[in-house]
C-alpha cells in the first residue's frame, strides 16, 4: 500500500460534517444532496440549514438518499453567517466542510478536504473551484489578499497545494473547536450578499495562528443559480452592503497606512458603480454603508448561540 493510501486509509476513521446553508434552491439543492450521498467517505453526516420557505419534493427525494446521515434544519431567519453559525453549532462532528447549494461535488471531495485539513498548523483548506459560467479563475494570486487596496483575489480554479489568505465560502473546511476559538463567522456581516464574511473569518484564522491552505484537489463545480441565495439586486442597496461589510474588514484587520489606501479605492468603486449603473445615490448609499460597517469593525464579532426556538417545522 502506497504512501497515500495509507494516509487516506487514517482519514478514513475520522467523522466529517458537510454543511449546507440554502435557501429557495430546490432542483440545485437535490442535485447537491446526490453528489454528497455518493461520496466514498463512510463517517459523514450533512447538515441542510434550509431558509427556503417551503421543502420542495425533489429535496425531499434527494434527503432519503442520505438517511440517517442527513440532519436536515429549517430556521426561522435568513443570512449565510448566521446559517453557517447554525450549521457548525449542531454538527456532530469536530471536522467540517462548508459548501454552496448550488455545486456539483465528485465522489472523493470529502476524502481530499481531509487529507489537506490534516496537515500540521492549518486551520481552514481553500478548496478548488471550477465555475463554467464565469470562466477559468486562476493565475499567480490564488487567495492573496491586497491589503492596500482592500481586495481579495479569488482564482480558485488553480490546481496544487499552497498557503493563501483566505477561502472561498461555497468551499472550505475546518474545525468545530477552531470556529469556537476565535468567535465563529460574524453575522454584522449579513449585510446584503454576505460579502467578505469568508474573508474576515480567513483573517481572524490566520491572526489567531493558524495557516490557510489552497487544495486544488478538494475541488467542486460551482453552477452560479441565477435566483435564490443572498443576493441584491437594486445598485444603490448593493453599495450600500459593499461599504458596510468591505469597511468593517478595513477597520478590523489593516493598519493605519493600509486603511487610508483602502478607503480611497472603495470611495472609487461606489463613484464607479454610480457612473455605469447611472445611478448617483450608490455613492450615497455606500459612504452610509461605510460609516456603519467601519463602526462595527470595532467591536467584537457577533455569534448567535443557536437552539430549538429557531427551528421551523420540517412539514
């Protein structure tokens, strides 16, 4: 027996919590619950925090596939920080896997996020993504955050293993005991599309001294649902969320020097969002965004401490 398949053999014994937030995705949803009832790992168990107003059949077929390793929730708020808080609260296992509803995953993805979160002093593996709707993503700064502009670089659909800045939210893995640590996945966050809450926690990992990981190998298709999920479509309301949640990583995790560059860039993308769209209040709307969100910075990250009063029933 190889070297490899002795250490996929160890990884084997270990139990391993996919979670899954969703919300009004039903057909992208099932197709999901498929791919991770097919997974060659045996110890697993998935969680759906399902947000979604009704539970569609197909989701229902798609649950019976899993049996007993389904632990499937209906909650009675919307947000991904408050669902992926939710999720990794009443998981069972101490090894974690967050993904989108909207993915298509192949058999071994579990077993490859476990080789990778195996290795010594890493807290959270990057997975790969492959997106056929938006192109190859990849290139030289896969996961690098640009702390003077405020930016982080994606380019998941590179392949290798390598140290990054931070994941990408709809594929990364890490440990129950580490989200406890440094305050779970902050919910002032929930903002509009959830923007840049992948990236605060990637950060906060790395503060607390713990490395982020890149595996190409722990990789999934990532379909782009065109409805569903958190998203806003209104410009004004977008830079609104923009300035709250991209000032809050500005006030949190730069340096005086750093901030004064990365305030200066975001006060372009609202003129520039304002100029395209012809819409004059997204510059409004993203300077009120960015008073709050910088506010917020300064204070701890909010975690609800989650139980049965924020369940639904599942009929």
């Amino acid at each position: 027996m190889s070297m490899d398949e002795l250490r996929m053999a160890e990884h084997s014994q270990h139990g391993v919590s996919v979670i899954v937030p969703t919300l009004q995705r039903g057909d992208f949803l099932a197709d999901c619950l498929r791919d991770l009832a097919a997974q060659t790992h045996e110890r697993l168990e998935v969680v759906i925090v399902d947000q979604s107003d009704t539970v569609p059949p197909q989701v229902v077929e798609a649950l019976k596939l899993l049996g007993e390793r389904a632990s499937h929730y209906r909650v009675n708020f919307r947000g991904l920080p408050s669902a992926r808080n939710f999720g990794w609260q009443f998981a069972k296992h101490e090894r974690l896997i967050f993904v989108d509803d909207d993915v298509r995953i192949p058999p071994d993805f579990v077993t490859r996020h476990l080789d990778a979160l195996s290795t010594p002093g890493v807290g959270i593996v990057a997975g790969g993504f492959d997106e056929p709707k938006r192109g190859h993503d990849a290139g030289p700064n896969t996961g690098h955050f640009f702390r003077r502009t405020c930016n982080p670089h994606r380019g998941f659909a590179a392949t290798g293993r390598f140290e990054c800045d931070h994941a990408p939210g709809g594929n990364f893995s890490t440990r129950k005991s580490l989200l406890e640590q440094v305050g779970g996945f902050d919910e002032t966050l929930n903002y509009g599309a959830a923007l840049y809450e992948d990236l605060d926690f990637s950060l906060r990992t790395k503060a607390a001294g713990y490395k982020v990981l890149f595996d190409g190998a722990a990789r999934l298709t990532h379909l782009a649902a065109p409805s569903g999920g958190c998203r806003v479509e209104e410009v004004a309301r977008y830079t609104h969320s923009l300035g709250h949640n991209r000032s809050l990583i500005i006030a949190r995790h730069l340096t005086p020097a750093e901030q004064a560059t990365a305030y200066a860039y975001l006060l372009k993308l609202f003129a520039a969002y304002a100029v395209h769209y012809r819409t004059p209040a997204a510059v409004g709307e993203g300077w009120r965004g960015l008073v709050r969100g910088r506010a917020a910075g300064a204070r701890p990250p909010v975690c609800t401490r989650f139980g049965a009063q924020h369940l639904l029933p599942l009929s």
